[in-house]
C-alpha cells in the first residue's frame, strides 16, 4: 500500500509515514472531536520510497556517493549531496505508486485541481531527541496531478539536502534507513490571511506555563526563515480556560513582507510582496483568536504528554484557525534545571546593535558578514556570521561558528530554534546588523542581559559562574526574590524562592513604557512638539494614550507575577524621585525642581496630591488588571516612603477610590518600613497595613543622617551601625508584637553573614535578595539558623 490518508494514520505509524505525517493523522482523528481543526490529507509510505529507490536501481549508487562523505570536515558536503538529489530526481516514479497518488489526491479534491500543500517526512523525523526542523522541503500551492507528482519526487530528492545529510549524521541516523513519506494536504488560504507557529514551553528558558505564539501575515515560510519580525503572544495556562483574560504580552512585529501564491505560471510557486503599513501596525490575530489558539496548542500538548512545538495558519477566506503542524519541543525536554552557567557582564562598552536574545551566553569574536553559506570559506569559531537571515541552507555551518547575528527574524524563527538546539549564542532581528557591523571588527556578544541581546564594541570581560541548585538547603526563614527586568523573570523563577518580595515598578515604567504618566493623561499641556511627536508614535494603535500606561506597565507586571505564581509577589508602587521622573519622555512638563529629591516629593505623598493622583489612577489600574482581569491574584502591593499614619489612611483611600480596596478578592496592602518615623510608630501602622518590608538602605541613611550616594559621607554608611540594627531589631519586635508579616530587602544578608544571623535571631519572616546575591544570602540564613539552634540547645543543656 502506497497511500494512507489521514484518518487511517496514527501516533504509531511513523515507520510508515514518517513522524510529521504520523502527528497530522493523529491530531486528525484524535483532537478534531475536541474542536482542534487540522486540514484534511493523505501521505505517501515508506514502501512508496523504497519502491522508488527499487524501480530505479538507485540505492546501491546512493550508498557509493553517501559512503565517499568525508564526515571529519564535510569538505565534500556540497557535491555529495548534490549528486544524491541530482541521482533521485533522474528517476521516475512508476505507475503503479503514481495511480493511488493521484486516486488519492482525486478523492481529497473531489476531483478538482485544488492546490495542495505537499510536505516532506522522514521516517526518523520529529522524534523527542531531534528536531529535524526545516532539514526537508515543503511545497505550496501546487495544483493539478502532473504537478504534485513532480513536487513528490523533489520531496523524495530533498532527504539528501546537505544540511539534512548533515543533520542525520550528527544525530547518528543511519542514511540508508531513512525513508521519506510525503504528505499532501488541503491548501489553507493563509496568503489572504496568516500563518505562525508556536510552543507550549517558553522557548528561551523552558518555563512550562507559558504558551508563546507567533505570527505573520500570508504563508508562514516568512516566520521559519526569518524574513520578517513576528507578532509575539506569551498566553498564561494557569488561567487558559478561566474566566481571566489569559494573554500575558502581546508584542507587535514589523511583518513588511507578506508571502503569497504567485498567479503567474512561471516562477516559484509564492512569492514575497510588501506589507501594507496599516496592516504592519495590526496584529496578525484578535484576542479571541490568540486564545482559541492556545487553547488548543494546550490540548495538543496534554494529549502528547509532553512540550510541543506547532504550526498554525488562519484561511483569509473563511477566517477559520487550523493546526498543520505539530512535533516534541526537542530544547528543553528532558533538561535537569539544577545546573546552570550564569554570566555577568564585567564591563560595557557602546552597544552597536540589539535584537533578540537566544541562549544565555556571553561571547567575545569577530564580524564575518554573509550574504549566503556559499561564502563561508573562511568561517572559524572565532567568527560571528553577520547575516540578513539563517535558513535552513545555513545548518551545517552553524556548529563551526562563534555566535549568530541576524537582521531579521523572531524568536521562533528557523535561526533561534536550531542556535537553542546547538547551544550557540544568538542574537535575530536587529533590523540593522549587516549595515552597521564590520567585517574583522571585534565584538562582543551578550545574551545574558533578558530578551534583549547586544552586540558591543570591543573585547569586554565577563565571567560565567557555574550555579548548581541541586544541593541547596533551602532555610525556614523565607527566602524571597527583588525583581525588576520582565525579561529574565522566567529563568529566575527555577532559582530556589518563596516569591517575590519586591518588584520594583520603576524598571518597567522606564525601559517599557518610557513616557511620564501625567504626559498621558494630560497630553494636550506639553509644550514641546517632538516630545508629543515621540509620545504619539509610542501610543500609536491605542484609542486613548492612557490606555498605553495601563497596558504596557500590566504586561510587565504579570510576566513578574505568572513566573512565580501561586507565590506571592509584591509590587511597590512608584518610588521615583522627582529628577528621575523628570527623565521620563514629558516628565520636565510636570515635575517641580527639588533641592533634595530624596527626602521631597515622593513616594506615598505623591498618590493623593492633585500634582500627581491622576498619574496614580493609572498604576492602580494596571494593577488592578493584573489581579482582577488577569487573574493573577498573588501579586500583592506595597506602599513606599509613608511617612506618617494618617498619610498611609490617605493612600488606602486613594487606593480604594481606583479600584484597589485592601481586602477585596484577596488583596493585601504592605508598607515599607525606610523611615524612622515607620518604627517609632509600628503598631500604628500595622492597623492600616498587612505587611512591612523593610528598606535597609533607606532606614540606614536616614537613621544616620547620611546620604549613601555621597563622596564624602558615604563610607559611614554602615548597616551594621548598632543605631540602624536598633532600628530592624524595634520594627522585628513591633511586628511580632501585633502579628503583622514582616520582611527585609537589601543586600547586608548576603554579604555580611552576621547581619543575617541578627535577623534570623530577631525573628524576621522573609528576607529579599537581587538575583546575583541570592545563593549567598541562602547560604548565610541557613547557617545562621544552624548556629541558632546549636546555641539555643546548649543554653538547654546548662539550664
């Protein structure tokens, strides 16, 4: 039997027709009842193929050329793998094999030329261990029976590419016991609509709760080969399926090309037009369908029993989503998170171009700028291939290189998936790479930096230091985390943590949103044109510029907020001073001057004043979005520097008015304890408020009299002082007094093993450390409690 359709073919047939064909009859017969759309088709089998090789007396030949592969340098690569095609496309395929395609692809038309897509699948394709991804040819729009026969026998042809003849090599397949299936399949009109793929695991660093879908308009080719940047979508499943509105971010790509059928008669089968800008400032899917999506990418990976990686397109016609596509995410499966390397940046230079991080690594190297694979002659390790895009002509080279910089292409493009499978160092889509880097220049390329990967001038020092988290001896005292970087939330969250003890707002206010609130809401006051021409070009898709606030400062809250979910994570409102706001793009408009902003206009006094309550209305409802739309309701709020009681009252007032009433669907309200004023009157404040964190850089300062920031008076700053510990130790026992949570943020736990000793004999709930100090600060807590117990026994003893 030479054809199976989809309805005949299951998980167990990849044997028969290969793992690609094997998903599409499984999803197909399995999930359609569960409203997951996959277009209907048929596969060639293996037996097909092997009766091909048969037919033409090929396959002693194809083992000859296959056997004079020089697999210590692929030296001969290119010309082994063209006289492989050259040799299968010389064949032909007999009447018997090429009558049940065409019955088939009669049946599946009903007996119109319908254009069809025809798919390659290797019998060893899709397996858990290895990808296969973009190592075969795929063919779309190809109508009428002449034509599909043809586009089989090139699908046959292409299990000899030079990138797949490496690839099996590599993985250690056995050339002569792959067959390739092919599969045909329904044309889905995705040129008049879109097309994307995705994965049910967040592909950079393997959280599991995260589905991430990307998409472009027309044909998906665009998205795998990187011709464009994508729209981004990062879906939450905890609360997929929910009454909460479950999309984390959405993130607009420039999509300037879109891929479409050519009506022409000669020429490629598609061909890539220009994106109309209206349509580049669109996303690709409504958030009805992004969930419908997700939803189902959600079915298809518990059904699989493991992370996926699919493919989706929507019918521009009928403007119905189906799946094409669905394999095992092949990155992260299997991978112990107990061992990382985590580098650090000792330096910085000028930052010549960003893009997309891929991977975690810090590398230094040279520019060796591409325009194809064919030029790569002089490629070493050292090199960085500067290129406009990675297709899957790149792969063999891409174990030789030092890292991969690219102008084009997303996180799911072909380039990022196959540098994450080979653990080299990327960096897709800086829109500008080719035009601003040199060839022989040095550089030095960091992704440990979040999302964001920078390409910088110079040789610069880093370090990589080795963490392992399998031994770690996690202490009763409360081990929290101070966050501010959305993107590098998800990697952290695998670090050992009781939450987040405080994520600090003001990172996200200024690299994400970047424009002063009151300039939003009072846009029509700025007076200077090119600060309203910035501000309009940031808002630009948004009916009200508010509305911008509220959405991006949600977004990065949430990310904060679902890494760590169900453990609490407490936001602290605004804590920037008035000169750091009067950065903000507008902020000179609405800032007054201060002498001393750091003991002026901030703080809790900021969110009932007329100056500012309107910008505060804002966070509030980001907030607000977060935990009651999104449903995300660990994430608790702390208010900073309230300096009197009555002043707290005033804030919880404030507060309630926009939304967020302490009490209501779980909210709870802290504040922090920074200011003299916050301990003397500590029972006080523990009536309005359910939690303190305390500031120790500002209690410190404050309780001295010295500015920490200062050249002269700095070295007296000293957390150790007894003054300042007279001050923890009062706050501690004025908590323990009313029962009111009480935490501390800083970094004296972590590099002064004593300062962690005295709090954990005071009897602090939870202490919160920056990522970089966070094993450290494990280490001395849990020390510190030995040594309290020890102590704590002997005194047992002699009594």
């Amino acid at each position: 039997m030479y054809i199976k359709f989809f309805n005949d073919i299951t998980i167990d047939d990849v044997p028969i027709v290969g793992g690609k064909n094997a998903s599409l009859g499984e999803m197909y017969n399995q999930l359609s009842g569960k409203g997951v759309r996959v277009p209907n088709g048929f596969a060639t089998t293996s037996d097909a193929f092997w009766h091909f090789l048969d037919d033409n007396g090929l396959k002693i030949s194809l083992k000859e050329i296959l056997n004079r592969l020089d697999t210590g340098t692929y030296i001969n690569l290119k010309e082994i793998g063209r006289k492989a095609r050259e040799l299968i496309l010389s064949g032909h395929i007999s009447k018997p094999i090429s009558d049940e395609i065409m019955r088939a692809y009669d049946r599946l038309c009903e007996n119109a030329a319908l254009p069809v897509a025809v798919r390659s699948s290797a019998t060893a394709e899709d397996l858990p261990h290895a990808s296969f991804a973009g190592q075969h040819d795929t063919f779309l729009n190809v109508k009428g029976k002449k034509d599909v026969l043809e586009a089989v026998k090139k699908c046959f042809a292409s299990l000899y590419t030079d990138r797949a003849i490496k690839y099996r090599n590599d993985k250690g397949f056995a050339h002569s016991n792959v067959a390739l299936s092919v599969g045909i399949q329904k044309m889905v009109r995705a040129d008049e609509g879109c097309s994307g793929v995705g994965f049910t695991i967040e592909p950079e660093s393997g959280f599991g709760n995260i589905i991430l879908l990307s998409g472009v308009w027309g044909l998906g080719e665009n998205i795998v080969q990187g011709n464009v940047t994508p729209d981004e979508f990062y879906i939450f499943k905890p609360t997929l399926g929910s009454k909460h509105f479950p999309i984390l971010q959405k993130k607009r790509g420039d999509k300037q090309l879109t891929m479409v059928y050519n009506t022409e008669k000669r020429g490629s089968p598609t061909i890539n037009i220009k994106t109309p800008k209206s349509k580049q400032q669109q996303f690709v899917l409504s958030d009805n369908e992004i969930i419908q999506l997700a939803k189902w990418a959600l079915t298809i990976e518990e059904h699989y029993k493991k992370p996926m990686d699919i493919e989706w397109v929507k019918d521009g016609t009928t403007h119905e989503l189906y799946i094409i596509q669905a394999r095992p995410e092949t990155v992260h499966r299997g991978r112990e998170k107990k061992v990382y390397i985590e580098y650090k940046l000792l330096e910085k230079s000028t930052a010549l171009v960003s893009g997309n991080a891929v991977g975690s690594k810090i590398k230094n190297g040279k520019v060796l700028r591409l325009q194809s694979p064919k030029e790569s002659k002089n490629l070493t390790t050292e090199h960085f291939i500067v290129t406009d895009n990675i297709t899957p002509d790149w792969d063999p080279l891409l174990k030789q290189v030092g890292g991969i910089i690219t102008n084009k292409g997303g996180r799911t493009s072909h380039a990022a998936i196959v540098a994450r499978e080979l653990g080299v160092p990327a960096i897709v889509g800086c829109g500008n790479a080719t035009t601003i880097l040199r060839d022989g220049q040095t550089i030095t390329l960091s992704c440990a930096e979040g999302k964001t990967g920078y390409v910088y001038s110079g040789t610069l020092k880093f370090e990589g230091t080795k963490v392992d988290l399998s031994n770690i001896h996690m202490p009763k005292t409360e081990v929290k985390m101070i966050l501010a970087d959305p993107e590098n939330a998800f990697q952290l969250s695998f670090y050992p943590n009781y939450g987040v003890g405080l994520l600090r707002m003001e990172f996200i206010v200024t690299h994400f949103v970047k424009i002063h609130p009151m300039a939003l809401v009072r846009f029509n006051d700025i007076k200077n044109q090119r600060t309203s021409n910035k501000i309009e070009k940031l808002t630009k898709g948004y009916e009200k510029k508010t509305a911008y606030f509220i959405h991006q400062l949600s977004q990065g809250i949430a990310t904060i907020a679902a890494a760590f979910y169900p453990k609490e994570v407490i936001v602290r409102l605004s804590d920037f001073k008035t000169n750091e706001y009067a950065n903000l793009i507008g902020g000179k408009d609405f800032e007054p001057e201060e002498e001393n902003p750091m003991l002026g206009f901030r703080g809790a006094s900021r969110y009932y004043s007329e100056w500012y309550k309107e910008g505060f209305a804002l966070e509030c409802a980001a907030i607000k979005r977060v935990r009651d739309v999104m449903g995300l309701t660990n994430l608790k709020v702390m208010v900073p520097f309230c300096r009197t009681v009555s002043e707290g009252k005033k804030v919880l007032q404030i507060m309630e008015e926009y939304g967020l009433k302490k009490g209501e669907n779980g909210l709870e309200v802290y504040t922090m304890v920074e200011i003299p004023s916050n301990v003397i009157l500590a029972d006080e404040f523990a009536k309005i408020f359910d939690g303190f964190s305390i500031g120790s850089n500002d209690l410190t300062q404050l309780t001295l009299g010295i500015d920490r920031d200062s050249e002269i008076m700095g070295h007296l700053f000293d957390e150790n002082d007894p003054a300042a510990k007279k001050m923890v130790s009062m706050a501690i026992a004025s908590a323990k007094r009313t029962n009111t949570k009480i935490g501390l943020c800083g970094q004296a736990p972590s590099d002064f093993p004593e300062f962690a000793e005295f709090l954990v004999k005071e009897g602090i709930d939870s202490i919160s450390f920056n990522p970089d100090a966070l094993l450290q600060g494990i280490d001395n807590i849990y020390k510190a409690e030995i040594a309290l117990n020890e102590h704590k026994k002997t005194e047992g003893a002699i009594h």
